[in-house]
C-alpha cells in the first residue's frame, strides 16, 4: 500500500496482504498497519487499486472496516473486491467507484488519471497523480506484451505521452529486476496449452490461477477444438470465472460448462477440468486430487495433468510434492520442470519491459517498489542505465517518507506502519510473544507441572504431577515423567527449608531446575509451565 | 541407504541423513529405520560408503551403535566419517578400511570393486557387486567433467569394461534427470570467482559448501592471485577444511591461513572470508554476519559476498533473506539470480550425463535411484531412450524389494523400512502422536484450565484457572479468559446436577465446551488441557 500526501490530502493506492512465511506460526494473513492512516482518518480522500490480484486488494476489507474510505477501480477488479467485501460483510457500507483507463478524476488541485497496463489478470491499470509540485506516476504490475492473449494491449502512446508532460517520481514495479531479456507473450502459453490438450487421451485436468482470465479462456478455447466439455473445481475459480463470464472478461458457449458431479458420468476423452491449487496450496482442489482425497473426483492412471502456472517463490516444494503424489496415481504430468516454461509465463516484466517502462516515463526521481530488497537494487541499477541520475533513487522501508518540495526529493521522515498479524478473525492479537510461545511449542512441546500446595503449611501436598504434550509421548516415557517429579520436590524441599515462600520465585526457580534436567537428559527444551494451587 | 542380498551376506551401500520439512516441527534429522537389518543383524557383513556427503555418511554414526559393521571407504570419505563418529564418541569401536578405485574385496562368493566418479566432493566411488546372479552396479552421486578442477576424473574407460563385461542391474542417481543437457564443468565457476576475487575492492566474504574442495581449491589460487590472505568462519568449515589439508586434497601455502581475531586488523583489500550457511541456515556463519550477529566479524559497506552455491530446493527463501539483509548493510552481493549459474554449477549429471552412463553400462535392469519420484520417472524415459527394455525399470518406494532369478527380475516382497526422527539425542522417541499435538500447537497455542475439586463434595472449589500461552497475550485477553472461565463453571454445573462424576467425562466435556466457545469467539483452535486437582 502507497500513500500520496498533498497538503490536506491523502491517496491510497492498493491495500493487498501478504501470506505469513513458515516463521509466523499459525498467522493467516498479513495486512498492512493502517496507524498512521488512523491518526489522520479524516485527511484521506480515496482508495485507488491497479487490479485484482491478493497482494493488492486482499487487505481492503480490512481498511474499509476502519477507514471507509470511496474505492477506485475497474470493472473486473470491483468484481473481485465485491466478492471480498461480500465474505466480510461490508458490501452494503462501501462506497465504490468503476473506473476505466479513460477517467479523470478531481480533488481539488490533485487531478488523477490512468493508462492500461498488460499483467496477467484482465483490466489493470497505471496511475497518474498530477499535483502543483509536479507528477506522480505509479505504474501498478505489469509486463509489455505485445501480442496479448485478448484485447488487453497496454496504452503505449499515452504513456510516451505522460513520460512528454514530465513525470517527477516514477513508482514502479520490481518482481522480475533479476531476469534479463523480456517477458515472453502469454500466447507461448496458448500454443502449449492446444498442444497438450490435443494430445491428451483421457481425463485432463489443469490448474492455473483463477484470477489468470486470458489463460483460462485460452483453454476453454483449446477444450473447444478437442471437443471437450468444461468443468471447474475448487471455490475461488468458481468465484471468479463467475465473476470474469458476468462482466464480460470470459467467454464459455452454452452448455459447455458441466457440473463437478457430471465428471464421473463423461467421457473421459471428452472432459477438461479446471481447478484451484497451482501454488500447492495443501487445502486446494490439486493437493487434494494429488492425494485421492477429493470427494467424487478421481486422478486416473493415463489422465493428464497440467500445471500451467510457475511456483511462486517458497511454494516449490509444494508444488513438486504434489507432482510426486501425480505421479505415483500414475497421471502424464506436465509442469514446468528444470528451465522450461513452455506452461507459463510471468505476468511481470524482465529487465527490458522494465527499461522500456522507464525510458518512457523519463522520471526526475524513481521509487523502485513491489519486490525484495535485491530486487529493488537491480531496478535501481536498471534506472541508472536509462538515465536516471544517481542518487535519484529511493529504496524504501515500510513506513518511510519521501518529500518533495519545490522539485527537490529527500528522504525524510519514517511514519508508524507495518504489518499487521490476522489470525482467526483476530486483527493484530497476535505479537511477538505469543508467536515465540508458538515456536518453542512448535520444536519441543510443554511441560506443565502441578504443584498443590498447602495454604497454611506453606508447603507440598503429595506430589508434583506433570503432563507433557509435544515433547515426548508420555506413556513411553514415565521414568523421565517421574525422575522430574522428583527433581520438583527437591527443589521444593530447598525452598521449605528457607521458609520465604514466593510463588514468582518458586516458579522461575522450578523453570530452572526442570529445564536444566530435561535439556541434560533429552537435549530438548519444552516449555515449562508450573502451576501452584493453593488449598 | 541401499541392501544387496545374496544367500546369506547382505552389503550396505551408504547410509545418509534426510533433513526435514516444515511439517516435522522440532525434528532435527531423519536417518533410516533399521528395523530389518536388526532383525538380520547377523548377515550384515559391509558398510561401502559412495562419498562423504551428510545424504551418505549422516546416518553412520545411528547406524553402528545398533550394528558395528565393517565400514569401507575412501581416504577423504573416511576423513569425514572419523569426525562423526568422534562426535558421537564411537569412534574407537568402529571398524574402519580405507579403499580406493583400485580396491578388490572379497567376500566369500562375492567380490566387490570400485570406479572413480567425478562429483562435488573429492574421491568419489562407483561400486560394482558381482554375485553368481550377474553384477550389479552402483553409480553414487556423479556427473560427467571432462575439465575437473582438480585431477578427479572419472574412469570411463573403466565403466565402459564394466559395462561390456555384462551389468545385470544398474542403480544409478537420478537428481538432475529432469535438466536437458549436459553439466557444466566446475572450471567455469573457478574462471567467475577469480574475475569476481580481481574486481572485489574490499573484504570478501564467500560462501559455498565445506565439502566442495575443489571449488575451495579455486578459491585459494584466486586468492593467492589477489594477494589475499584466507580466514575460515564456522566450525564445518574449519573442519572440513582440516581434514581436506591433512590428507592432501587440498593446497593452501603457508602463512595464507589467518585466524578469525587477525580478520580486523588486515587490510580490507587483502583478506578473503570462507564461510558456511551458504544454504541459508538460520544459525550458519552467512546468515549471521547478513544481520549483524556473528561476533567479531562485520559486513561492511563495500564488502563484497559471494554465494558460490545454488539453493538446494527448500532453501530459496533463507538464501534470498540473506541477500537482501546483505544488500541492506550495503555490501555488494554476487549470487545467482535468475538462470544464472555462474558461480555455482551442480554436482550432479543432467539428462545428456545420465544417458552416457546409461549407454556405458547397458544394464538388463534399471533401478532409477536418489530423486524425488518425478525424476525417478523423468530418469526411466532416459533409459529407455538408451535401450532399457519397457519394464524393466522398476521405481521403488523405501522397504520395495526387487527379486532376481535365473537373471529374471521382479518387483516382489516389501521389508520393514522408511524414516526414523532424531530429536536432540532421542532416537525415534518423537512419533505422529507428538508431531501431531506440536502442531496445533504450533498453530494456536494452547489453554491450560484448572479446575480444583472438592474429593468429598464432588464440586468446584473457587473458580477455574486458565492460563494460555501461544492462544493471545494474555494481558490482552482478559475478558476473554474470564468468558473461557464462565463455560468452565456452567459445563461443571451440569456435572454436579447430575451426580455421577466421571474425570475422563468431565475432561472430555470441557474440551468440548471449551473448544466450541474459543473457536466461535476467536475462529482459533488451541489444544485445550483440562486439568483436575482433587483436594
């Protein structure tokens, strides 16, 4: 998410989340900390989103629950939003607008405008803030392709155009900096996709994103030459090929579509089915189907499965788990192995759309944005070879600040932002402490050890007795189980002979002596949890 | 880790470690279940052991405190094996004979002798096993280098003899079987180091495997060129490197050698750092010094860090974190990016290197061996497209048995086999059980309630106690506590009325209670533990 300030306003471009990587346990998403935004609630003026994807709209519901704000976009991407907006309940209360790469919008002296972008889901555009310091362009993501799978040709004229007025910070993506060359035409993938649909000799099955409507329609198109009926599995390419036939982005002829229950019941030379869980995703339909644990779905042997979407950074393993488990179904499995990419291609530019990009904006200052910290460099590099001057560059944390003033940038100031933990339906109740609760749970269990003690003795009744989940299984294990009932009521004989009894002391003096004897034994370390009961 | 079976003898080729996923919470190493050899422990007359890599060595240590077998295998192999069984401290017990290509052994009817393969480690051996059955013949882990770095040539004159001297069944590795061509030779990563050691103006720092002395061996002449000095960081480093020198795999002039303290006081532009953790280990030297963290070392602006190793697959997102935590203290970072491969090439054959083997060999019977099992298919295309008859490949799962009579083979009995978890020093004392409840908890935490209860009256003294750790923050949480403490009390309620006071019911009821109001109320689902304290 980017913040635009001028004078008392401010623009919103893109509220997306992220997905928790393998360190945040049990987290489900990551949206954006909107504080500064709280803090200055009545100053913002609109949400303007680029296009549809996660990473850019997955965390408006978020937002508009805190700061209903008027939303911005197309027609296809408001599709999205709705359905989101739908599952939070908040549809009836948002405030949005549908937009096309034609719309001038006003506020005050802050003008705004668009220009088509290509990317790989229908109906994304480029952003222009023009503001009396000078324009502000942030150019959403996007790769140059100049024979696109449909009619969605970037304006190229109009950004030459925008680049003439004079741009004086260009916002622009960074995914694909590290690649050299240029980004291949999503047609390639048209090409193979008939290929192997032609060739295939029973069932086909073939996942891609849902949100990927020009590939989805190069297969309806390639299941309409081999003559095979269409089928679609798994919720969110339900959700929105519905939303991509009703808005018009899909075509699909009467009476192709069959339900997920005629499958079993066609021929399987005459079926294709598309479904969710390309990324490997362990709930979705394709992990499901790898492991014959989709209810009244089956993997065949000589069925053939497509994979026609590249692994996104850290799901690799995912995905080729789940070509494993096709494999041994006995399915024809084609993925994109070793260098190929004959089944995908990105939707981000390389590093000559990107140079492209640049040299038609001619920017004053660059703010290289969406993608890693190397990522960043290389598009800083990049910029520097089309003629951005050094030092005209800002590679930017979360939160940071770049002031322009009288056409001079310096970064500046550093405003409270960040993310923000969902867990459950819980928005930030999750911190630090509990997720380093989590992992020290996660490696090696709990101990929790029960003290009654008596109130007016001050001292033990019975024994300690102690319960471990995680650490070790404990009916294998009741000689370690007693020997640290033991090591307990030695401690405690310690402490009632001192005759000071503190139950915080007791405790981290319990902590100790338990950790250091489970840690010599075992080389674990359980949390350990001791509860004192007074009676 | 592979059995030969004939009559009554049984030779072991390798015994490595696995590491394990994401989903194996806490484990710390997967070494092979042995439960079949123990049960015929006394037919197991050999250990032959291919390399010294941690995926052919790592389970050696496990596997001779059950069964002290005879262990063969080369100088440099043998280095490495000596510094595990020291850690383990069994060293002195173990039965160690060092080979080499030229090796013959003979064990009664069997005889067993030896070829050099080229890899990524020094002194690499293929094993061939000739029974009264037919030979049979196992690749280790090789590739094809006709320009080795150092003098590690593979024998092909000799594969060629083995194989017109008639191979029954072939077993050779399958890693790269799904990257068309042929592997590039270790040289040309020797020529990028030493124009990236020419260009760097400051420290470097370089990280690549310990094991991968040849590629350390260009390093030194790089640097020595550069008129560096070399410091090592990390104890596999310091010792691998050891063991390399002292058994002369390795050349390193005197007075090259600088400590880790003497790193300071050099000049910037005279010293190279060897390090480990170029796989993005979390506790390694290169992730350490990318955060800042290892002590008495910095990364500094201008630095330059070479990552001369690819990600092994899993290990892409801790390496990328590390290049850009790199970039962020400003060093200048050379790693692979994109289809680069300059400063690593593998150590493993591609497709073009598998079917020369292949062709070398022309075995009867094919057993595809170490790959996940889409390459173990991808790897039997090769075959047959080298002549391996239809069907006489057979892919195995771990325990399968191939059978072969009167020169006819055929997948038959399965044997007890698959992994075994090491956690701390417990050796399979971690099962599905502990998995099982380290993730849940890992995931949501978990509610710890006390319920004290009266042993005459059959009823709750006070209110129930509950503690949570890895749910929230407690602070945080504490109406919700109370509300958790209320369910409690009302669920107990019911119990008294109804007079017959089970603990397991009431335990079980709780849970239930418990779990339905957190997950309604939080849409979480920690484990809950109810525990009863009868005063």
């Amino acid at each position: 998410m980017y913040a635009i300030e001028y004078g008392n306003d401010i623009f919103l471009i893109d509220c997306g989340n992220k997905f928790p990587d393998e360190t945040l346990l049990g987290i489900d998403l990551i949206v954006p900390d909107i504080t500064y935004l709280l803090e200055n609630k009545e100053r913002v003026r609109a949400l303007l989103v680029t296009h549809g994807h996660e990473d850019h709209i997955g965390g408006i519901p978020y937002l508009l629950k805190q700061i209903n704000v008027p939303v911005y976009a197309t027609r296809f991407t408001l599709g999205l939003i709705e359905l989101k907006l739908q599952e939070h309940k908040i549809l009836r209360e948002a405030e949005l607008h549908e937009i096309n790469s034609m719309t001038n919008l006003s506020f005050g002296q802050i003008k705004v405008s668009f220009f088509k972008v290509t990317h790989s889901i229908p109906d994304c555009l480029g952003i222009v803030i023009r503001t009396p310091e000078g324009n502000i362009v942030h150019t959403g993501d996007f790769k140059f392709d100049l024979t696109p799978a449909n009619d969605e040709a970037a304006e190229i004229h109009k950004m030459a155009a925008i680049g003439e007025g004079g741009v004086l910070v260009l916002l622009s993506e960074s995914t694909n900096a590290e690649r050299p060359g240029a980004t291949p035409s999503e047609q390639i993938v048209g090409e193979h996709v008939l290929e192997a649909i032609m060739k295939a000799e029973r069932k086909i099955f073939l996942s891609t994103f849902a949100s990927n409507v020009n590939r989805i329609q190069q297969v309806v198109d390639a299941s309409i030459k081999a003559n095979r009926k269409l089928a679609l599995i798994g919720r969110s390419m339900i959700n929105v090929v519905d939303v991509a036939i009703k808005r018009g982005y899909l075509t699909i002829p009467d009476g192709m579509l069959i339900d997920q229950e005629e499958i079993n019941n066609a021929d399987p030379e005459k079926v294709t089915i598309l479904c969710t869980g390309s990324q490997g995703e362990p709930m979705a339909a394709l992990a499901r189907l790898s492991t014959g644990n989709y209810r009244g779905v089956d993997v065949l042997p000589g069925d053939t499965v497509i994979l026609a979407a590249g692994p996104i950074p850290g799901n690799e393993i995912n995905v080729t788990r789940i070509v494993d488990n096709l494999y041994s179904l006995g399915a024809n499995v084609i993925y994109s192995s070793g260098k190929s990419t004959a089944m995908h291609v990105s939707g981000h530019g390389y590093q000559e759309d990107l140079k492209l990009l640049l040299t038609l904006m001619k920017p004053q200052y660059f703010i290289p944005i969406h993608g890693e910290l190397r990522m960043l460099h290389q598009h800083r590099i990049l910029a520097e070879s089309v003629g951005v001057k050094e030092g005209h560059t800002f590679i930017l944390n979360n939160g940071e600040v770049v002031d322009i003033n009288r056409g001079d940038a310096r970064q500046t100031r550093k405003v409270h932002a960040g993310n923000t933990y969902v867990d459950g339906i819980g928005i930030g109740d999750v911190g630090d402490v509990v997720l380093r609760d989590r992992k020290q749970l996660s490696e090696d269990g709990m101990l929790v050890t029960i003290l009654t003690m008596s109130k007016t003795k001050k001292k033990l009744i019975g024994t300690p007795d102690t319960i471990s989940r995680g650490f070790v299984y404990m009916r294998e294990s009741e000689e370690l189980l007693e020997k640290i009932d033991q090591v307990i009521s030695r401690t405690m004989k310690e402490f009632e002979k001192s005759n000071k009894l503190n139950w915080g002391d007791v405790k981290r003096q319990i902590k100790k002596a338990v950790g250091q004897f489970v840690f010599n034994e075992t080389k674990k370390k359980p949390m350990i949890l001791p509860i004192i009961i007074e009676v």
